[in-house]
C-alpha cells in the first residue's frame, strides 16, 4: 500500500508538471505578439481622429500621410513571421511614401494616379498580412480581438483610397447631395466616410454612387463587410470551443493514465 500510495503521488506530481510546462508554452507562444495588434488599433484610431485635422496641403499632410504608413508598416512588422513578408511590405511602402509626399506638396492628376495605385497595393498587402495572422491565431485572446477589429478598420481604410482613386479617374463616379454640400467635390476624407459608412451597411443618403463602377465597388464593399463579421465570430467562437476541449481532452487522457498506475501498483 505504501508503495501505491507513493506511486500515485508521484503520478500525481508528474501529472501536475506537464500541465503547467503545457499552459506555460501555450501562454509563451501566444505572447510573442501580445500587445501587437492593440498598438496597431490605437495607430488606427489616432489615424482616423487626427486626419480631419491634417487633411491640409502642405507639411501637415505629409506628417499626416507619414504617420499612416508608419502605423501600418509597423502593423506588417508586427505578424510577419518571415523576412520575406517584412521586405516585401518596405518595397511596398517606400515608393507609395514618397508619392504621397510629392503628391502632398503638388496636386497633380498625373502622380496622384500612380500614387494611389501604389498606396491600395500597400494597403491590400498589410491587410492579407493582418487577417491571416488574426485566422491563424491559436488562441482567442484580448490582443486577438483587438487584431479583428483592426483588420475590420482597415478594410473600411483600403476601399476609401479605393473610392479615392475611381473619383480621380471618374470625377462624377460618386457624387454628394448638392443640397447638404453645395459646391463641394469628393476628397479623401468624404471618400473614407462613404467607406465606413458602406462597410456598416449605414448608408446616409448624402454620398451617392452614380457609374456602374463605383456601385460595383459598393456592393463589394457592403458584402465583405457583412462577410467578414460573420465569418470572423465563427472562427473565433470555433478557435475557443477548440481551445477548451484540448485542454479537456488533455485532462481525461492524464487521469486514464492515472487509473492505469493505481491499478497496477495494485
């Protein structure tokens, strides 16, 4: 009996030191990017409080402009587990970078173009970057909700440079309500706000879309934004359920092992 009795408290100790060496590698491999995306989001709103007032030509809007793609390649760094992917987004920003510091200081057709080209490619890289990290996430944490809702921020961001682009191409694509705006053209943030509001399936009234085009990015928009939400709980709500019953099945695989021993030391 002693011999038992000394078995199982052994059983028991081995026991307790491989959950605690499990928890302790799944809380290290899930804090090597902790805090990332909630510094990314706080990047995101600073962002979109600040640009209303630093929409001004000039060294304001290249401070503006700098800030963004600061707060967005440091987002790329963040859930790059390669080096490939950490130099494909510098070779991404830097030529859109200097565009948009050109484009800032002279507002012409001819480098606004290929500067909003150069900028959505950024965007759309950054924000594949971000929403595979946030799927691939093991585990639902605060940061891991906090790297959602940042995705979701920049998806309304990418399709209002996007709208941004069509208005410069076709400056009639989107047009606003002549009596809340008279006398008054689409720019970048009437295009960020129509994003948003589309997004959310909102829907004002004042922005109307008006070529086929533009309703056709609309229609894109409104539908990966609902998609995106509903898809997003699903995995997450199915990342967690995973999560728990690992753990559950961890549990009752140590305590077989356990009934085995005693029945053997028996």
């Amino acid at each position: 009996m002693q011999v038992a009795a000394a078995s199982e408290t052994e059983f028991e100790d081995g026991r307790k030191k491989v959950m605690t060496e499990l928890q302790t590698t799944k809380s290290v491999s899930g804090a090597k990017k902790q805090g990332k995306f909630f510094y990314l989001f706080l990047c995101q709103v600073l962002f979109l409080v600040s640009f209303p007032y630093l929409e001004q030509p000039g060294l304001s809007m290249v401070l503006f402009r700098l800030l963004g793609a600061g707060a967005f390649v440091s987002g790329v760094y963040a859930v790059s587990d390669k080096r490939a992917q950490w130099i494909a987004a510098l070779a991404l920003a830097v030529p859109a970078g200097v565009l948009n510091t050109m484009f800032a200081f002279r507002s012409d057709r001819r480098i606004a173009v290929p500067t909003l080209v150069f900028t959505i490619l950024f965007l759309v890289f950054t924000l594949v970057s971000l929403l595979r990290a946030v799927v691939r996430s093991e585990r639902v944490t605060h940061d891991t909700i906090y790297g959602a809702i940042s995705v979701y921020l920049f998806m309304a961001i990418t399709w209002g440079v996007a709208y941004l682009l069509l208005v410069t191409v076709q400056p009639d694509a989107i047009v606003l309500d002549a009596a809340r705006h008279a006398n008054h053209a689409m720019d970048w943030f009437d295009c960020v706000f129509y994003s948003f509001v589309t997004l959310t399936s909102l829907g004002y009234g004042d922005i109307v879309p008006m070529t086929a085009q533009a309703r056709s990015l609309s229609i894109l928009e409104a539908v990966s934004g609902t998609m995106y939400v509903a898809v997003l709980i699903a995995r997450l709500v199915g990342v967690h359920a995973s999560t728990k019953s690992q753990v559950n099945l961890e549990a009752i695989s140590l305590n077989t092992n356990s009934e085995r021993v005693k029945e053997q030391t028996i």
